[in-house]
C-alpha cells in the first residue's frame, strides 16, 4: 500500500502514582519531555549509496522544578504513617500540556535520484521521551543547563544514528524498507537512553553534594504511514479514528521498606492523509459532507470551503 503523510498528536495525559508502605515523605517531582521525528522534513535515501542522510527534528520543551501539579511539591503520602500497617494509595496527577502535547506532520522518507526527482519509500517515525525527576535541593537556575545537555544530547545522537541506517543493495525491496523502519526504532530507544545519561550527569556536575536524579524514563515511537496493518501493528496509518492509547510504562523505586511507581499514560491520534476527512465524518455521524458542513455550528471561512471546515474540526 502507499506510504502516506500521517497528521499526528501526542499527548502524555497523566501520571497514575501506586504506593505500597507505610506512608513516607518523598521529593518533589518534575518532568523533562522531548519530542522527535525523522522524516521526510529534514531526511532522505540517497539513491546511489542507499543510505539515510539529513538529520532528526527535536522539539523541547520548559520543564523545571515545580512543572507537575500535585508531586512538584515536599508530600507525604497519606496513610498511618510511622507504624506496621501496611498502605496502599492509587492517584492520577495530571501532566501539563506545555509538557505532554506535541503536534506534527510526519511525512514520507524519500528516495532521492541523481536528477533530483524522489520517491517516497518509508514511513518516518515519531516518538517522546519523558524523564522524572527528583528534586533533591538544586537551585531553580541550576536546572536549565541540564535540560539543555539532555535535549542536544538527543539532537546529536539522531543525527549521529541517521546514516548508519539504510539498505545494503542496489535494489530496494519492501522487507528493506521495514528494515530501515525497525534499524531507527532500535536506535533511536539506545539514543534517548544514552542522552537521560549525559543530562544527568550534567546535573551531579552542577550539585555534588544533592544533585537532582532521574527517577526513570519513558521512550514511545512510531512508524507512520506504511499502511502495514496486520495484527498487533503500531503504525499510525492504521489506528482508529479515537486514537492508540500510549501503553503504561512504568517507572518504579524500591527501597525495601516501600515502592513508589509511577505509570504515564496517554494517547496517540493519527490521520493519514487523504482518510482524515473521513475519519472527521465518521466521528460526527455524517453521511455526507455537505451535511456534516451545514450542522457544524463552529466558524469556518469561507463557509461554503471544505478545507477550512476540516481545518476547524481538526
């Protein structure tokens, strides 16, 4: 099937907290979120050598102490605190959507010839990384230089990664192509791991005596628009029309007397084009467009364009 641009909107939504002890005091939390693509934007085959070239698109975002409602603040967990009786406490602490929302158009990685003409042959691929952590007595200001570390640290592994990757013949097959797919994958989850790495060390240089950590981090990805819609599949081209709800992981601390775990949860909500419109009328119940046009009551100019209708409703 045709690889297509695929319209996606990531949202980190909240952060399911499960305590079992006997009620303790812990840290203030906050949260480092990055966003990345390697597409069709800003990479490409090159025909001759059949290698990935161009670099990754990484949009930061302005976490620091304080950013999560709820755990940015000194907490006790409730519960009898200081005895043998054993608490349990589930709470959703929600994530912000400066921190947890990204939008984007992921397009096709192209083919590039020698006479400048391209041809698009594999799906670009999208994803986030979200770091928690601890606020362990780090000034406010120290904060920033170790967020940058870990968002260039990011920026500079993608890029590093991008022209290992590629075919290894002269004819590009499909089994290829999900080869590229998979090779950026599996690297960009050692990139991100290798960046939380250096951020943080970052900020032990800046605070030896109490330096902020990194509690645990969560990576997703996803390949978007192969069309590849079998049993089990990730790619965005096939998710419904609700969205792909982002599966739990779960970062969890065990200090033998108590765990903390701390699970993000979300969802990820993809149009390939040209099924958006579709999805759009299937959402409102509308049999035609004509109608579905006629009952929205939010304002759209021209009022008679389909495209600026669509572009209200998206």
């Amino acid at each position: 099937m045709a690889i297509v641009p695929v319209k996606t909107h990531i949202t980190l939504d909240h952060i399911t907290f499960t305590y079992n002890g006997q009620g303790h005091y812990y840290n203030p939390l906050y949260l480092w979120t990055v966003f990345f693509k390697i597409d069709g934007d800003t990479a490409f085959v090159d025909a001759t050598t059949l290698k990935l070239q161009g670099t990754a698109t990484v949009v930061v975002t302005p976490g620091n102490h304080g950013d999560l409602p709820g755990l940015g603040s000194n907490h006790w967990t409730s519960g009898p605190l200081n005895t043998d009786t054993p608490y349990q406490a589930t709470i959703q602490f929600p994530i912000p959507a400066v921190l947890g929302d990204f939008e984007t158009l992921v397009t096709p990685i192209p083919l590039k010839n020698s006479n400048g003409t391209t041809t698009p042959i594999a799906p670009g691929v999208v994803g986030c990384l979200a770091v928690l952590m601890s606020n362990d007595g780090l000034p406010d200001d120290d904060i920033p230089p170790g967020h940058e570390a870990l968002n260039n640290a990011v920026q500079k592994d993608l890029n590093n990664l991008i022209p290992t990757l590629g075919a290894t013949n002269q004819q590009v097959t499909q089994a290829q192509i999900q080869a590229i797919t998979q090779q950026v994958i599996k690297a960009v989850t050692a990139a991100v791991t290798n960046a939380v790495s250096f951020g943080t060390k970052v900020l032990v240089l800046l605070g030896a005596e109490n330096p902020d950590a990194a509690w645990g981090n969560a990576v997703y990805q996803f390949a978007a628009g192969n069309n590849d819609c079998g049993a089990g599949s990730s790619d965005l081209a096939c998710s419904p029309p609700a969205g792909i709800p982002l599966q739990g992981q779960t970062i969890s601390i065990d200090d033998g007397w108590e765990t903390y775990s701390f699970t993000f949860q979300g969802k990820v909500i993809a149009d390939p084009f040209p099924l958006s419109m579709k999805r759009i009328l299937s959402r409102l119940g509308e049999p035609s467009l004509r109608n579905a046009m006629t009952t929205t009551t939010a304002t759209f100019t021209p009022r008679d364009s389909a495209n600026s209708w669509a572009n209200v409703m998206t």
